[in-house]
C-alpha cells in the first residue's frame, strides 16, 4: 500500500494503466506516484491514465488550481483492460461505528481507495492495511481524484471512491458520472455502485434530538461551486417556507461573510426565537453540540464550534426546545388525541 506522503524506491514499476513509470525515493512533498501512473509535483499533476491539470492559481478553497479549465485526458478508447468496478461509499459520521456494514463490506472488497486525505483517515485500519493501494488528495482535488478512479477502474481494478455522509448529498456520486460520460463510458460498464451512508444532516439531527420530522431543506454556504448570488436566492426562496433548514460548511477561515448573509437572510423571514441546533464534528472525537436561537446565531460565527466540520439545523415555525433537544412536530397532535 502506498500513500502520499512517500514514494517507493524501485527504479521502475508497471503502473496499474499499464505504463511504465520511474520512481525516486523523494519525499511526496515534492512528488508523488500513484498505481494509476499519477505523478503529482507542485506545479503539476498528471496521470498515465489520462488525468492533467495545472496548479499554478489559488482557488476559494484555499488549495492549488488550474487557471483554465481542466481537461478529461483520457477516454475510454485508451484503455485496453476489461474494465474492473467502481463504487462510491459513504462513511457516514465519521468513527467506524457510524458505517454501515454494507459500506465496510464495499471496501473491504475493493483493491484501491480513493478519496479526499481526511475522509481516508476515516477509514478503519484494517481495511486500508489490507487494500492494494491508496489515493489521496487536499482539498479541492476533487475532480482529480475522482477522474484517477475512474481510471483505475476503466484499467481493470476494482475501485472505491469514498467521501464523509452520503455519496449523493454535496458529494462525488454525480461527479463521477459525469465524469465517466465524458470519456465516453458507461456506468454499466464499470459496474458503478453507490453505497449510501448516514448524511451530516441525519447524523446531526440525531445529536439534537427530533428537528427533521417535518419537512426538510438543505444549503451549502460553500461557494466553491455555487456563487454566493445563487445561495442568496436560495435562502431567500426557502426561509419563508415551513421547512427546517440544514445548513452545510456554514464558515471557513477563509469566507466568513457567506455565515453572516446567510444569518440576515434567515432573520429577515423568521423570528429571532426561532430554535437553532449547531453540531461540530457529529460522530467525531471533537464533537459539540449547542442549541441556541437564531437572533443569537450571528454572533456565533468567531467561535470554534462553527466551522466546515459543523453542521447547523434552523427550525420552522412550530419547532420548539424540550429537555435540551430540539422538537418539530410532524403534525399528528392534529389528528390523534394523545
């Protein structure tokens, strides 16, 4: 098993694409291989398997990026192997105890993992130990990472690609359909697979006692991908509506005023005493739960508890605190006497 964070020192090995690639005993801090050929240095990452891209400008993220658009380097004409499976696994939570049993089986079977560093960090020991090879990338490799998977499986492995919640919720799932179309492939023929795992949303949840029963939206204040003007829209569309709000990667270091709009927008169409629950790290080792209001939200943005690791969950018109946990009736006291 390989990781990134070093190289192995035999001159010459076979890459899993089937091309041969030389190596050094350097440290990945200046270049790193992986078994689909990816040969990744400071300015730039490029895979035998088809995968380029610069990474000479700084993106919102705060990791490397191209300045142009990047460009699918190989199609599915280029590889000569019976293509192998890929499956996209949620951990769920975080800690191995919050993974369904049919995601570990997933893994378990799969010659190579994929994902983000800390999502892999996620994945228990004895798995990892047991599987062929491992890639990793930082954040914002998504599309790198996700094309590497689909290359080792187009070159006949059997990969997982992994992320924290569930595969479908701001997740890779769609991505890598996306990106297996445009080199012409189809998910029949990678066997393509999601295995679902518990969201941020329901793992918070959970933590806050019963704020989901009623109907339920989700945002991203993460604007990545999505221009802040848009999530703006959004917010505006769904904060009149009677939906409990879950709010993901709500502050980071480096986008602190998305987490401040977002809170104007929210009290422009409900009340101050609105109850709010914030879950930091649900599931992990630094988790904190705090219930609060939304008229007291705002100021909570300096605070540890609040970061892309939190969760927040804004509740409608109806929900309310009992006993330190959160409560959005689903609407039987309508109908049944009880």
């Amino acid at each position: 098993m390989s990781t990134d964070d070093t190289t192995t020192t035999d001159a010459s090995t076979e890459s899993k694409c089937g091309a041969s690639e030389a190596k050094s005993a350097s440290k990945a801090s200046t270049e790193t291989e992986s078994k689909c050929g990816a040969s990744t240095t400071e300015t730039e990452t490029e895979s035998k398997c088809g995968g380029s891209s610069s990474s000479s400008s700084s993106s919102g993220c705060g990791a490397s990026s191209s300045s142009e658009e990047e460009e699918v380097g190989a199609t599915v004409d280029d590889f000569e192997s019976e293509p192998g499976r890929l499956i996209a696994v949620g951990l769920g939570p975080g800690k191995p105890e919050g993974m369904t049993s049919r995601a570990k089986g997933a893994l378990a079977d799969a010659e190579h993992i994929v994902g983000y560093t800390t999502y892999i960090d996620l994945v228990p020991d004895e798995i990892t130990d047991d599987a062929e090879d491992i890639y990793s990338t930082p954040m914002c490799g998504e599309v790198s990472r996700t094309e590497e998977a689909i290359d080792r499986a187009l070159a006949g492995n059997d990969v997982a690609i992994v992320g924290s919640g569930d595969p479908n919720v701001y997740a890779l799932a769609g991505l890598a359909l996306e990106i297996l179309e445009s080199k012409g492939g189809t998910a029949s023929a990678v066997d393509f697979e999601v295995v679902p795992g518990v969201p941020a949303a329901q793992s918070c949840g959970a933590r806050l006692g019963a704020p989901l029963v009623n109907d339920t939206v989700s945002v991203s204040l993460s604007d990545h991908l999505t221009p802040m003007e848009e999530i703006e829209s959004r917010l505006h569309a769904i904060a009149p509506e009677g939906f409990t709000i879950s709010i993901y990667n709500p502050w980071s270091r480096k986008r602190r005023e998305n987490f401040q709009r977002c809170c104007e927008i929210l009290l422009e169409h409900r009340d101050p005493d609105t109850p709010v629950g914030i879950v930091h790290g649900a599931a992990r080792d630094d988790e904190e739960t705090l219930i609060t209001d939304l008229g007291t939200l705002p100021e909570l943005g300096e605070e540890d508890i609040i970061d892309m690791t939190t969760t927040i969950v804004v509740g409608n018109e109806d929900t309310y605190v009992w006993d330190d946990r959160m409560v959005t009736p689903r609407g039987y006291e309508t109908k049944y006497d009880y």
